[in-house]
C-alpha cells in the first residue's frame, strides 16, 4: 500500500504473467516481431503480384 500498488493492479500482473507463462499471450518483443513479419508479408504479397503481372504482359508483347 505505500507504494501505491492496488489489490487490483497485483490481480492484473499476476494474470498478464501467468499467461505469458502459459504461451496463450505474446509478450511485447513478440508483438513487434508479429507487426514487422505481417508487414513483411504484406509487401511480398503486393511484390509477387506486381512481377505476376508484369510476366504476364511481357509474355503477351512476346507472342
């Protein structure tokens, strides 16, 4: 209580530890990697398509 610290403020750490332990939460290290790959993976998505298309019409200027 001196420090300022609520029964209910202990509740919240210990539940957010405990799921971190159990691996049914990420941690914040994790959460960035999670929003860099999905971006990453957004862009090569976007990249493929791009270099579908432009296969496709340079195989169509070819014939």
């Amino acid at each position: 209580a001196s420090l300022g610290i609520t029964d209910k403020l202990l509740y919240n750490w210990k539940a957010k530890f405990d799921a971190e332990q159990s691996g049914s939460s990420l941690n914040s290290d994790e959460r960035a990697e999670l929003l860099r790959l999905r971006k990453e993976n957004k862009e090569l998505r976007m990249e493929k398509e791009i270099l579908k298309k432009a296969s496709a019409l340079l195989l169509k200027e070819t014939k």
